[in-house]
DNA sequence: CCGGTCTTGGAACGAGCGGTCGAGAATGGG
DNA sequence: CCCATTCTCGACCGCTCGTTCCAAGACCGG
C-alpha cells in the first residue's frame, strides 16, 4: 500500500556498527554514516532517530552479532583450559599490525563514553556479566573435571578473564609486537594451571 | 622587552591535561579548553599551537607527572608484593562512584586515538613500557628476595601487570561494583604468590 | 490506472566547530 | 618618557556538525 524500503534495516544497522567499531561515536560523523551504510540520510532518520540512538542500536546488534557468539563459544566442548586459551591466543593471532583490528566495540564504548552516558553504561555493563559469567560457567566446568585449580571460586576467576580481555584489547591498541601480547596471555593463562 | 603572559604555561598545561583526561581528544572543543584554562583563545593557539599540539603537550604532561611518580613509586622500599599490591587496591579503592574518576588518560588515548595518530601511539606505546619495566623491577626484586616465584620471567610478569592495570581501569569505568574489582585484582595478584 | 502512502534525494537549517585577525592594553629597554 | 614588542580580547572566518524539511518519485490496493 506504500513504497517499501529499498535497503535490509539489519544489514545497514550491521554497517553502522562496524563504523562505530572502527572510529567511535563521536569521530564518526552523520555522514560517514550515510556513506558506508549505503542508505539516504532522511532513511537513516526515519529508520533509526537521531544518531545516539543508532549507537545504541548498533550496541544491541554488537551483543548479538558478537558478544553473543563468543560467550557460546565458550560453552564448546573439550578441555576447558583450551577453551579459554583458545579464545585469548586468537587474538594475540588476529593482531597483526597490518589488520588494524577496531578491538571490541563494548571495550571502546566503555572508555569513550561511559562516564557520560548512563544507556552506554547499563548495555557495556551488561555485556561485561555476561562475559565474565560465560567464563565462570567454563571455569567451573573445568574445576569439576580437575583441570584448573579450586583456589579461586569461578566467579572471580571469570571476573578477572573478563578483565584481562579489556586489558588485551587495550594492549594490542597500543602496541603492535605480537610479543608484549604473548607475554601478556601467557602469564594470564598461568592463572588456571595447578 | 615586551608584555609578558598572564599565566603560567605550565598550569594552564596541567588544566588542558585535566579536560582531555576526563572528556577524550574528541569530545573537548576548543571552548571548553579555553573555559577550563583560564586564557584566552589567542594566547592558547600562540603558545601551543593548534588543538592536536596541545594534546600531545598534555601526553607528554602526563607522562612526567602521573606515569613518572607512578612508576617510580613502584621502586619504594619494602616488600615488593606490597609495593604492588598496594598500587593496584589503591586503584580499586578510589574508584567509587562519587568520585567518578578519569581512568588512565594513556588508556583512554589508546582505545580512542592510537589507530589513527601515529604520535598519540608511540606515546602510549612508550609510557606502557614504561610502566611494564616499571613493574619488571620490582619483580625481579621480589624474586630475588624469594617473595616471588620465578616460574614466570620479570619482564613477563611486567608486561602481564601493566596489561592488568589497562583491564583494571577498563572495568572500572564499565562497572561501579568494587566487588567485581576485588575479585579482579585479588586473582591478578594470586599470579605473585607461590 | 489512479490515489494515497511511504521512501527518497538533496537542499537547507542553526549551532558549534577549529582556527585567525586586528585593535588596543601592558610592558620594559633605551 | 616613549616606542617597539608582546600579549589580551572578542569578533569573525569558513566549514562541518547533527537534524529537519519538502518536493519528487516509487509503490500497491482498489
């Protein structure tokens, strides 16, 4: 009874995201928007409101599209202990000088706007718990099986995974040798053995 | 010979240190920093240049009056497990959510501008070597002095503890719970026992 | 094949951005 | 005391920001 959109609203929020995930809020413009997401401006307005509003859409979809999936991830099956190194070894991998990864887009948020912010800070807050208790999940499994050491309750062993993953985001930002990462991962993954 | 300035460089330095600290690189205009500095809008271009300039002035700032005693700190007499322990509790403890505290401006440049400014990244690269050698020392100390066990290398160690505080101060703007800061830091500092 | 409804494109809005400029005030050497 | 020099002040620059608006275009039920 009308014309239909001419663009997939998921596939240009998609987009935003990765925009936002590379730049930031505040370095990404109106237009950049326009641009990469391939759609007119009145459409962005219409579909999305004004841009606060389109991060936080394009936060909600990260936690789809991505925190989801890893935290599932790390519900694998296998040695629990390969689980987790596994996740913190393929970023040390992923992080090649040349690849200019964005990091994650919840870590990014939490430092650039959080403080001012209140709606960022319940979503980067929320995605938090909800790594550092996929984690804890893993870690238990693992103490059960005998793997990782009962000295520390899973809960703040999944706490302190959670953080050492911001911390390796913020690592690899700030330095391109794969060895400061190794190191970095090496010793955090001391933390599970016996 | 001529009309001398109205203010102390340095101060009004200090002051443009303090809005990026708090604000990012983006999110601070010009007018704010000439609100904050107390100086007028030509005496800011004609000491430090354009906007950028400043910012990188106020890296190097911070770099000799926050990093600098910080690391130096570090190589305070006693028990080097205190000495670390220490810095990092004192962290978790000053972050309340009264205080509202600026994390680590380092940081904040990492996530914010490193994969974009060449000059904000060598900076944050360096000052985290810094503070990794920093924390290499007193480990080699601690280890010395049979504290702590030398299963792990000083200088992984090092880049280890650096990367922790980075994920400490991460989590600490994301989430105001100082229990989730506890766990973090009390399985950060587990890695330094036998 | 028309009429009503929604989308699209692009111009335009005021506000604020980073940065500049010229006139006037204040200084200290001669 | 005077003048060259420097700093201070606020207006002002062109531009880009996020946002709005409207006319033209595209669609589909009737």
């Amino acid at each position: 009874m009308a014309r239909p959109k001419e663009f997939e609203p998921q596939i240009a929020l998609e987009r935003a995201m990765d925009v936002f995930w590379r730049k930031g809020f505040e370095a990404t413009s109106v237009q950049d928007l326009v641009n990469e997401m391939g759609i007119n401006r009145a459409s962005l307005y219409s579909t999305f409101g004004d841009k606060h509003s389109l991060f936080m859409a394009a936060l909600d979809r990260y936690s789809e599209s991505v925190t989801g999936p890893m935290v599932e991830q790390l519900q694998a099956e296998g040695p629990a202990k390969e689980v987790i190194s596994g996740l913190f070894r393929s970023l040390v991998g992923g992080t090649r000088a040349s690849e200019a990864q964005p990091g994650c887009l919840m870590t990014n948020s939490a430092v650039e706007l959080c403080q001012r912010c209140p709606e960022t800070a319940e979503r980067v807050t929320k995605s938090m718990e909800r790594v550092s208790k996929g984690f804890a999940k893993v870690v238990a499994r693992g103490q059960e099986a005998g793997e990782i050491p009962t000295s520390q309750s899973p809960r703040a062993l999944g706490r302190f995974l959670c953080g050492a993953l911001q911390g390796l985001v913020v690592l690899s930002k700030a330095n391109q040798s794969r060895a400061v990462l190794s190191d970095y991962v090496g010793v955090v993954l001391s933390v599970l053995e016996t």
